[in-house]
C-alpha cells in the first residue's frame, strides 16, 4: 500500500467516525427534549385535573364556583434534574379559564406549561378542555 492509500483510508474512517458521534448526539438531544416534554405534558395534565376538581355547582344555593382563574395562579414545577443536581429544569404552569356560553354553562379551561430547553430554546406545552358545572 501507498502512503496516499493509507491517507485516503483514515480520511474515510474518520469522516464514518465523524457521522457515528454527530448522530448519536443528535439522538440524545432528540432523546432528552422528548423526555422534558412528556415531563411537562404531566405536569400540565396534573395541574389541569386540579382545575377540574375545583367546586363548580350550580344547583345549590348559594352557586358555587371556584373555577375561576384567580383561584389557580403561576405554578413553577420541576420538570427533570440531573443525577448530580448541577441542571435543573424548571417549568411554568399558567392557567387560563374563559367561559364559554352561560346558558348552558360551560367554561374553556388551558393549561400551558413553558419550560427552557438547555437554556436557549422556550418550549410549551398546552393541554385544553371544557368543563360544566357538577361534573
């Protein structure tokens, strides 16, 4: 073999070695932002079912209803740390409710859930859903 065979051989093995190591960076970003967003979407959906467990009743006297945004304010929740605790991500829970119709009535309630991805990239995730009285 000729030492421009050779160094045409390393060029090629580094440039696979190369592509090996950036894919399987790109994987493990891919893999931890997944996993921070299912974090989150559990996190909304336990600050949703919170909203929908609030007392709304309108057949007893006085009416009851404690669905009202005033009642759920910013929540800041962990949503993954490392396992030395140097990285922690942390993530917000804001709560909107709107009411839909008063007769019958019906109210919209969203939950978004914004956290930072690796300190540079803003991510939400929302979970929406209507809710009636005595439910």
């Amino acid at each position: 073999m000729t030492l421009v065979e050779v160094l045409v051989a390393f060029f090629v093995s580094g440039v696979a070695v190369a592509g090996i190591v950036s894919g399987y960076m790109v994987a493990n970003t891919s893999a931890e932002r997944f996993a921070l967003s299912l974090a989150a979407n559990s996190q909304a959906s336990l600050r949703l079912e919170q909203v929908r467990s609030a007392a709304w009743n309108t057949s007893s006297w006085p009416v009851v209803d404690e669905v009202v945004g005033t009642n759920f304010s910013n929540q800041v929740v962990v949503l993954d740390s490392s396992w030395n605790g140097t990285r922690v991500t942390y993530a917000t829970n804001i709560v909107q409710i709107a009411t839909i119709s008063t007769t019958p009535p019906l109210k919209q309630i969203r939950v978004d859930c914004v956290w930072n991805f690796r300190g540079s990239k803003l991510m939400t995730n929302t979970i929406e859903t209507c809710r009636s009285p005595d439910q």
